[in-house]
C-alpha cells in the first residue's frame, strides 16, 4: 500500500512539473518557422514595430516599443558591436531591459511581431543603439558656510568618458544648472560648484556618458544622495 501511495505521489509530483513547463513554453514563443521573406513585405500580415525608447538603466539597457494592433509577441534581436545579430528573447510585453551588458559596449536592438507559434508576423523594426554607461556616484565632500559654493566628490565609472552633474533648488530638478566634468583616471574626483545661493536647500545629481562622434550616451542618473544648505 505504501508503495503505490508513493508512486501515486511521483506521479503527481511528475504531472504538476509537466504543466508548468508547458505553461511557460506557451508566454515564450519557440521560434520554429517563418511565415514571409523580409524580402516580400507584403506577405507579413503585420506592421514593424516601432521603437519608441532606448536608454541606460541601473540594471541594463531598457528598449521599449509601441503596440501593434493585433499582436500579441515579440522577438527582440540584439547584435554586440559590430557582430550579427541573433534572437535574445520573446516577450508578451512592449520593453524588455537587458542586462547581459558590459560597460563601454555597443548594442543594437531590433524588434519583430511574431505569433504564438513563433511565425514571423511583421519585419524587424529599425535599429536601436545604445552604448553601456553606468551610473555614477556623488557624495558631499564639503559645504562651505561662508561662500556660496560646496565640494562633491564624483566615484569614476568604468569606460565613461565625461560627466555632468545637475544641481537644483528643486527635488525634481527643474531648472536645473549643470556642471561639466571630463573623464579622470583616479577612483574619484572631488568637484566645486560655485554660485549657490545662501540659505537654499540643493539637490544634486550626476550621469556618465560616452561620446561617440557627435552623440553622447548617457547613462542613467544616480541617486539623489545629498541636499545642501549653504547657510
């Protein structure tokens, strides 16, 4: 009796493991087969998404794109510098955030609908470039009580190639001055901002950025760590 209890059980134990594996095979097409050429466009029964951000978080980089009527998932193909691109996942949402990325890369991203089946629905989307920034630090260094002006200390961001730091009487930053910083070689780098106001409440904020030609990626802002009082 013991025994088939036992083996009652293991079967189960076998068939819940089954269906959880089924139910998650079903959020996440396997992709098998086409349904179109990206050659003949007319053929897919979908527009291309379209993206409509891409930026540095503090996990990785966020892509996001509009909906598509009538379409439910997405495959989302990434290329690493100047590699191939290849299928990174399948998605029922309109954003992904990757973070298998490392600082100073450049990743490409592009987008297509496909079905449950994963049957291409639509072409890729135009591509969406992002370049790994970090977020840096910033901490009080010194806030002097008889000049208008304090010291903050600025923790160096592997591969960044500049800062900005934004400094504002405001927590949401509006009009907000910010003070340029260019790339250093130490841990960190203490920096003066002048021309505060006294008895003024500041908040302030810093993001790294690689410039490559003209643009310049930014990463996501840190943490508002400080509010200054110049008294």
């Amino acid at each position: 009796m013991k025994k088939l209890t036992k083996l009652f059980t293991a079967v189960l134990l076998a068939a819940a493991i089954a269906c959880s594996s089924l139910s998650a095979m079903a959020a996440a097409p396997v992709m098998t087969q086409t349904a179109a050429s990206d050659k003949n466009a007319n053929a897919f029964k979908a527009d291309a998404p379209t993206v409509k951000s891409i930026r540095n978080t503090q996990n990785g980089i966020r892509v996001e794109w509009k909906k598509v009527k009538n379409v439910k998932y997405f495959a989302v193909y990434r290329k690493v510098g100047k590699g191939d691109y290849k299928l990174l996942r399948t998605t029922d949402k309109t954003y992904i955030v990757d973070k298998q990325v490392k600082a100073g890369t450049a990743y490409s991203y592009k987008v297509r609908c496909v079905d449950k089946k994963g049957n291409f629905l639509s072409k890729r989307s135009k591509e969406a470039l992002m370049y790994r920034v970090a977020a840096p630090v910033v901490t009080l260094s010194e806030a002097n009580t008889d000049k208008t002006y304090a010291k903050v200390k600025v923790a160096a961001v592997d591969k960044a190639e500049g800062y900005e730091i934004a400094y504002s009487k405001s927590v949401t930053f509006k009009d907000a001055k910010t003070k340029a910083v260019d790339a250093f070689k130490t841990k960190t780098k203490t920096v003066r901002i002048s021309g505060l106001d006294k008895n003024e409440a500041y908040f302030m904020q810093a993001r790294a950025y690689i410039k490559v030609g003209k643009v310049k990626y930014y990463s996501a802002p840190g943490k508002i760590v400080l509010s200054v009082k110049i008294d």
